[in-house]
C-alpha cells in the first residue's frame, strides 16, 4: 500500500529526474526516459491529491492507463472536485506524451517540451487546490 508520502517521494525523483535532463540539455537524447518520467510524477502527483482530498482508499493505485481515454478516467474517477475536467484533461495528454515519447522513433523537441510543460501545469493545479506543495 502506498502512502500519500511516497507518493510525492516519487514524483518527486521523477521531477528531479527530469530537471537534471533539461540541465544537462538531454531532453531530446533522453526522450523515452522523459516521457515516462513525466507520466509517472503525474500519475504519483494525482495519487497524492487524491490521497489528500480523501477521495480514494489508501489501497487504491493510480495508473496510467486510466488516462488512456476520457471515457476511461471518467469510468474510474467518478469523484467530484474542483477543476476535474481540466485535471482529467491534463493526465490524459500526459498519457498521449507518454505513448508518443516512449515508443517510436525520436520525436521533435517541441513534444518533449510539451510533455514537461503539461508535468507542470498539472503539479501547479493540484497544489493550488491543496494550498501546499506536492
């Protein structure tokens, strides 16, 4: 069972992880890396606002894959909180980001762009609702 701790531990690494590729200017060389990177520490990120928001058990895990569709997140979030469209929104371009970045060929640095963007945004959003730092 993952607690709403290890949760932000986790996304936690993965942002590290990724601000340690833009430093290092390997966004484009590590795009597969970025964009699982960036799904998980969303997905985490989420987790832990739900956590948070006591709208999930403590045994429930978040994946990825929920956000596959809007059909399907709506399926599995049927929890009503502020800005869920537009939450629900965001997870589902990570998941497209996910998909394009991880598998294929390379992709143009404006999608790895995009990727870290929509990572932000996201975090911005969830910690707005909250009133504190994930």
């Amino acid at each position: 069972m993952t607690s709403t701790e290890e949760h932000i531990k986790a996304a936690h690494e993965f942002i590290e992880d990724i601000n340690e590729k833009i430093r290092a200017n390997l966004l484009v060389k590590r795009q597969k890396i970025i964009g699982f990177s960036a799904s998980e520490a969303s997905t985490n990120l989420f987790a832990a606002f739900l956590h948070k928001k006591e709208l999930i058990t403590p045994g429930f895990n978040v994946n990825h894959k929920f956000f596959a569709s809007l059909k399907r997140a709506n399926d599995v979030f049927k929890e009503s909180f502020d800005k869920k469209e537009l939450i629900v929104d965001l997870l589902i371009k990570q998941e497209t980001f996910r998909e394009r970045l991880c598998y294929g060929k390379q992709k143009d640095e404006t999608l790895i762009n995009g990727a870290v963007k929509n990572l932000f945004e996201l975090k911005k959003i969830l910690e707005e609702l909250l009133g504190e730092e994930l």
